[in-house]
C-alpha cells in the first residue's frame, strides 16, 4: 500500500489522482489533502477516503472547513503545506500546488529522503539546481507528472544521458496556432483558455497560448534530466500523441506516445519503478491516420524564446521569469493588459534583472518579490483603466 500525501488536490492533477485512488484503493491511500481555498471539494474528498488530515493555505477557508467537518485535523496556511509533505505517514508527495508556493513542500519532501510525483513546475523552474543537489544528499526522489518529461523519463530507462544527443518536447502549438499573430494581439482570456487538447488551470492555459509553459518545460528538463540547454528541443505536434523523443548519439530514437490523459504519467510516478495494469484509454495508432510535427514559429511563440533565455542565464533569471509571467498573466485574466502585452512585459522585467551569484532559497525569494514589484512598474504603462 502506497501512502499519498496529495497537495493541490482542487485542481486538475488533483481530480486526475482522486480518480487515481478510487481505481487503485487496494494499492493507494490518501493520507492527506491540501488546497489553496477550495474546501468543499476538500471535505468531499476527505470523507469519501477517510482522510484525517487536510490544509487549507487560506485562513477564512481553513475556518469554515472547520466549521463544518469534525472528521479531522483542519491545517491553515502555507507552512500547513510543509507540514503535510514532512509528514512520516506519507511515502510519496503529489505536488500539484500551482505556484512558487509549491516549492517549500518540494524542498521539505525531499529533505526526508522521499518520492516526490512532482507537478508543480515552479519547484524545479526556481530552483532545479538546489533541488537536484538535495535529492542527491537524502537519496528523495523527483519524478514528473508532466506529459512530456514523464515520456522522457521513460524513453532514458536505464541509459546513461552521456549516450544521449537531443531531448525532445512536444507542444500542441495551443489554442492559435493556424492563426495570423496579427489577429491575436487582443484575444479575450475566454479565447486564449480554449485549449485543444488538455484541461487544465488558468494560468498554465495562458502559458501555452504563449508557449512560456513550454519554455519552462524546457528549463525543468535542465535540471530534471542533467541536460544542457544545447541538448533540449521542441517541436510543435498538434496531435499531442508522442510526448517526448530522445535522440541517442548512435542516431537511434526512443519516443514515448500516449493518448493525452494525465492520469497515465501520474500512475507511473505513484507506481514507480512498478507499472499497474490501468483501466485508462489505449492508444491506437489506426485512429491517428496521420502526425505531425513541425518547428515553433518564434513570431507565435514569443513565450519559449525568452524562457530560453532565462535558462542559459541561470541563476536567478528562471525565478524572475516565473514570477513576472505569473503576475502577468494574473493581470490578464483579469482584463486588465491586452494578451499582445504579456509577453513584452515580462521581457522587460526579465532586461532589467542582473541575476544573482550563487543560487540559494533567499536569493530565489528576493528575485520573486523583485519581479513581481517590477512587473507592476512595466504594466504601468498598459494597465487598462
């Protein structure tokens, strides 16, 4: 039996391992659940598993949790996250927080020598080099719930990255891809979270209008897999039915190919190194009479290129990227910045950093607060009312 601590449990890769737990109660179970605000859902889950710990990281919704259920221990705030990856009972940390916030768990997980199913890509965007350096030293363990990294993952096995030339990420290309980028400069945030092939939250939705998401997929394969950036590509494959491919020096290719659900890269980071037989679509390549990929447009992906840049700044340049694009993008959402000023924006912000000397969890802090204080300063001039 597999103990599971599962953080960001509101959200999509929370619905993905709920459903994970109610086909596997024989092999899983749920030990604790945490959220942002969200209670009922939370509640609903804890009484459905018999869970006896929950944390809720806002205080009013932490209270009225604990208002209406007495099944349990109600934790509050963002060290409550903390407190729940430490927790011996738990044997493996889904993080699905979405946020900087995430990384603390992350960072508490590890440090306790533990499997982490990681989905919260701001832990590794901020801080892969730190994380890689405390895996190392406590014997924890980082494993993807991302498509893409999860395929990569499996197409490496057992052989060394020294064998390996060219890893390979696919994107879908997003909601605009067929689309003149002239025409897409003011597209409402209903337009841009249309995405064609995954369901997810907003911000990453946005992300991969963009194709920032993608560039950070690209900086967490950085420190995930050990690989240099001149090693990391990316094409845009609409089907988004091979994930990843990697290229080894002999020219020989391993690709992994799955149909788009992301319960399959999460059971593999639960069940690791064992794979459980699964109830979960097949792939069938007679339904696909044709894939394809092609080369990001840099003029359509504007997002990628500059997380291209952070990744070869290093440092603190990943974590100022994050925090601009997150605070950008919350600006969006909220109509208040056209979709075309999102990106200059955070390329602003991104000129202006002098990325720090050696890496270290104030530093990464001190850039977050600085890039979101100077994001606002950018939007100043293209805030809308």
């Amino acid at each position: 039996m597999i103990r599971v601590a599962l953080l960001g449990a509101s959200g999509s890769i929370g619905a993905a391992a709920l459903d994970l737990a109610r086909a596997y109660r024989d092999r899983i179970r749920l030990v604790s659940l945490a959220a942002r605000k969200s209670h009922a859902p939370i509640l609903r889950a804890a009484e459905e598993f018999g869970v006896r710990r929950i944390a809720l990281v806002d205080p009013a919704a932490a209270a009225r949790a604990r208002a209406t259920w007495k099944g349990g221990a109600v934790l509050e705030g963002d060290q409550a996250l903390v407190e729940l990856a430490e927790d011996e009972d738990a044997d493996v940390v889904v993080n699905a927080v979405v946020g900087s916030i995430g990384l603390a768990p992350t960072v508490a997980a590890l440090e306790r020598g533990k499997r982490v199913a990681l989905a919260n890509k701001e832990s590794v965007v901020l801080a892969g080099e730190l994380l890689t350096e405390i895996a190392r030293r406590s014997g924890g363990l980082m494993l993807p719930v991302d498509s893409e990294h999860s395929g990569v993952f499996q197409c490496l096995g057992s052989f060394s990255v020294r064998d390996v030339r060219r890893v390979t990420l696919t994107a879908s290309g997003g909601p605009f891809l067929r689309r003149d980028p002239k025409t897409i400069q003011d597209s409402t945030p209903e337009e841009v979270l249309e995405h064609p092939t995954w369901s997810m939250g907003e911000r990453i939705t946005v992300d991969c209008a963009t194709l920032m998401n993608k560039g950070f997929e690209l900086i967490e394969a950085r420190w995930l897999f050990g690989l240099e950036p001149d090693r990391l590509n990316v094409l845009i494959h609409p089907q988004s039915i091979v994930h990843a491919l990697v290229e080894f020096i002999d020219g020989s290719v391993v690709a992994q190919l799955s149909v788009p659900d992301m319960r399959l890269p999460l059971l593999y980071a639960i069940s690791y190194p064992e794979r459980w037989c699964s109830a979960l679509p097949r792939l069938d390549l007679v339904d696909f009479a044709t894939l394809t990929f092609e080369p990001p447009d840099p003029v359509r992906c504007p997002g990628l290129s500059l997380a291209r840049r952070a990744l070869v700044a290093g440092s603190t340049a990943p974590a100022v990227l994050n925090a601009a694009d997150e605070e950008a993008v919350r600006l969006f959402l909220n109509r208040r910045i056209r979709f075309g000023d999102l990106i200059p924006i955070v390329e602003e912000v991104l000129n202006a950093h002098r990325p720090a000397g050696a890496l270290t969890l104030d530093s990464i802090r001190d850039a977050d607060r600085w890039a979101r204080a100077r994001l606002k300063e950018a939007a100043a001039h293209v805030i809308r009312g």
